[in-house]
C-alpha cells in the first residue's frame, strides 16, 4: 500500500513539474519528456520549467546537450506550427524562433513581441521557415520565451532538425534576445514584469544588428530581412543600401492586426511600395455631391463673470435679496 501511494504521489509530481509551465511539444526537443522521444536521449520531467528565474541560470542554453537525430525535417517556406502544452503562459511575453549550428549563438527568424500564446489553446506558434533559408544535415531549430508575468525566467527548448534549403541560399536575422538569464562575461540584463507596467525593454528588439546564415556559419552583417516575423509596436528596420543595377527590396512596416500585436506584411514583388502604418488625419469636413463646403465658424461665448472677492478668516454672509 504505501509503495503504490509513492509512486502514485511521484507520478503526480513529474506531471506537476511538466506542466508547471511551457514547453515545445510538437518535436522531440533535447531531454523531451514525451514517450514517443525516448530515443532521442533521456527524458527530463522538468521540461517546462525556464533555465533561469530570478537571475539566477539553473541550466545551460537548449537545456541539454544535443541528443541523437535530427527529430524533423523542414523544406524552405514551409508553415510551421508549433504546440506547447498545456500550462501557465504568465500572461503572453516575448517569443522568438532561431537557428543555431553550436548552441550558443542563434540567429532568430520569428519573433512574437508582448502577446505570445495569447489567445490560443493549446498554446500554439505559427511561423515560416525562411524561404532563402540554406541546406542542412543537421541544425538546431529552438524556441525561447521571456514570460509577461510572474518570476522573471528565461525559457529556452532546442531540437535537431534538417533542413531541405536553397542552393547557395542565405538567411538574414537577429541575434536572439536573451535576457533573465545571466551570461558570463556580458552584462546582466533584467526585464520586468511588463504584464503589470513594467518597460517591456522593446529596445532590446529594436536596436539589433542584422546578422546573416549561410551553408557556412553564421556571420555578422547582411541586409535586413524580410520575413514573417511577428512584432508588436516595433518598426521594421530600414532596407540597407544596395548597388545601383540592383533593385531595392521595400521592407514593409508593421500593419495592426486585431490579435494585440503587429504582423509584418510579406514582400509581393521587388516594385511593390512599402506598406506603411496610416496615421489618421484631424477631422475635416467632406463636401456632399456638388454642395459647397460651408466651414464652421465656433460661436462667441461670453466671457465668465468676475468671480466674488472674500477677505480672508472672515466668513461672508448670504446677501438679503428682499
């Protein structure tokens, strides 16, 4: 009796510590705890848990090291959808999706700003593989996640996967935001629970340099992509130079969509202008037909009366109107 109890309170705690808050359950991430990943490497039941919560990192990037595979296989512009289960989403925060040939440095390609998971059950991700996006045997593909609300955590799920690319193809991104999560030899940065007022830190999006993936690792510079990278209130970066025989790709700007957040449009052709956030006008008068347009001219008011004077410390008495 009291060995079945144990194991019945293990076993409750294990699906306690997986569900306790996100992870990727659509691939067979590094440590996945899904049965049907057990032949990947050994399971982690604490999947869902972040690699650092009040500054301090508990795991390393990708929570483990890198098991047997590649897990998928992805073609160039193919749509992606991603499943989490079904745990604490704190409320939205920032996501994003990136490459990475060591573990260490990642170029994201996706980006979800502010409202990540909200409004879908099972939390859910939707992206594209970047259509340049080059071959690979072998690549990790990873999923990190600063939460809105709650402690402040840093979540990080990598997998193996390969990759049916372009020849010669050539990805442009960002360097992947980390945050919560202490790195040595760089300055610790904090983001707040922005859920509640604190500064989103929407600069640290913002601000970054293009960075480029090629066949041959990831290097600095590049154009700046044109993607389907979900962003919220941050504008796209602007189109770098190029030669004079070559034609200049637009790069669109965010279009406010009714989910919370802003989608960037994707590129229809290289004449096409660049899409644009209208700013509304001040109100103007719309002529009817052929009806002249007659302004409006506001009417005089008259001026307030000159309001009573009373001696200070004396009080004054009602005046007798008989």
């Amino acid at each position: 009796m009291r060995s079945s109890l144990f194991h019945f309170l293990a076993g409750a705690a294990l699906v306690t510590a997986v569900t306790a808050h996100e992870f990727l359950t659509s691939v067979c991430i590094y440590g996945s705890p899904l049965p049907e990943c057990a032949k990947y490497g050994a399971p982690d039941y604490d999947s869902a848990s972040p690699i650092a919560s009040k500054g301090v990192a508990v795991l390393p990037l990708c929570r483990h090291p890198k098991g047997s595979g590649p897990v998928v296989n992805y073609k160039a512009g193919q749509q992606v959808s991603w499943a989490f289960n079904e745990g604490a989403i704190h409320e939205g925060g920032h996501c994003e999706i990136s490459f990475s040939l060591d573990d260490k440095n990642f170029i994201s390609f996706h980006t979800v700003l502010t409202k990540c998971f909200l409004g879908s059950s099972p939390p859910t991700i939707n992206f594209q593989i970047p259509p340049t996006m080059p071959s690979f045997d072998s690549i990790t593909i990873a999923w990190s996640w600063i939460n809105a609300s709650g402690n402040r955590e840093f979540y990080h799920n990598c997998a193996t996967a390969s990759i049916d690319g372009v020849a010669g193809g050539v990805m442009t991104g960002y360097p992947m935001v980390i945050a919560n999560y202490p790195l040595p030899g760089t300055e610790f940065v904090e983001i707040g629970e922005f859920a509640y007022g604190a500064d989103p830190r929407l600069d640290l999006y913002n601000n970054r340099t293009p960075i480029t993936l090629t066949a041959n690792g990831i290097s600095a510079g590049g154009a700046a992509p044109v993607n389907n990278s979900t962003m919220s209130s941050v504008p796209a970066p602007a189109a770098t130079p190029t030669a004079t025989n070559s034609p200049v790709i637009p790069v669109p700007a965010p279009i406010s969509t009714s989910t919370g957040y802003s989608v960037i449009a994707p590129i229809v052709s290289s004449s096409a202008p660049a899409n644009t956030v209208s700013v509304p006008n001040l109100p103007t008068t719309t002529p009817v037909g052929n009806a002249p347009v007659t302004p409006v001219i506001p009417t005089t008011t008259s001026a307030p009366s000159t309001p009573t004077t009373t001696t200070p410390g004396r009080k004054c008495k009602p005046r007798s109107m008989s």
